[in-house]
C-alpha cells in the first residue's frame, strides 16, 4: 500500500500561482504515470496533467501553458506548479498513481477567487 499526501491548495486570487506536492510512502518510480485530477462540485472529476515514468507529460487543453507537472525521484515527490489561476480551476484537486496500481490521495483544496 502506497500513501500519497497532497499538500499545498490554498486561496489564492486570479491571476497568482500555487504550487501542489504529492509525496508518496514508496518509490514513485514503481509506477508508469502519476498524476494530479481535479473535482469541482457538480462537475467531472478530470484529468489535469501526467507524467509518465519517461517523464513525458500532458496536459488537459484547459491549464496547458499555466501548468508544469514534475517529479524529484529523491525525494518521492510530484508537484503541480499552477501560474495564472483562473477561477474555474477551483476545485479538490487529488494525486494518483497509474499501473501497475493505482492509488488515490485524499485531495487538498484549491480556491481562486478574489
């Protein structure tokens, strides 16, 4: 069993940045991809940004340009660095791992608004 502990949501107002961190119990190199989702209520939970075990990454066309995914394999870290928020990036935003498990973090808030 793998933790992941997201960390970092907060306020902040249109227009500033944010920087999430996902740290994991266990090598974050066990797994294909990682990733960060995001659940606004009343809305899907949907894909934001992957990063592969290559370090590929993608983006949802929604926060492309705005948002970097990253990794630091010392220290079992993913991070989701968010310039220019918008409010419609208010939501929980959670981290999640991909094959060969997948494991869900418990989410941290992530509210823009002025």
């Amino acid at each position: 069993q793998v933790q992941l502990v997201e960390s970092g949501g907060g306020l902040v107002q249109p227009g500033g940045s944010l920087r999430l961190s996902c740290a994991a119990s266990g090598s974050i190199s066990s797994f294909n991809a990682m990733g960060w989702y995001r659940q606004a209520p009343g809305k899907q939970r949907e894909l934001v940004a992957q990063i592969t075990r290559g370090d590929n990454t993608n983006y949802a066309d929604s926060v492309k340009g705005r948002f970097t995914i990253s990794r630091d394999l010392a220290k079992n870290t993913v991070y989701l660095q968010m310039n220019n928020l918008k409010p419609e990036d208010t939501a929980v935003y959670y981290c999640k791992t991909w094959t060969p498990l997948q494991y869900w973090g418990q989410g941290t808030q992530v509210t823009v608004s002025s």
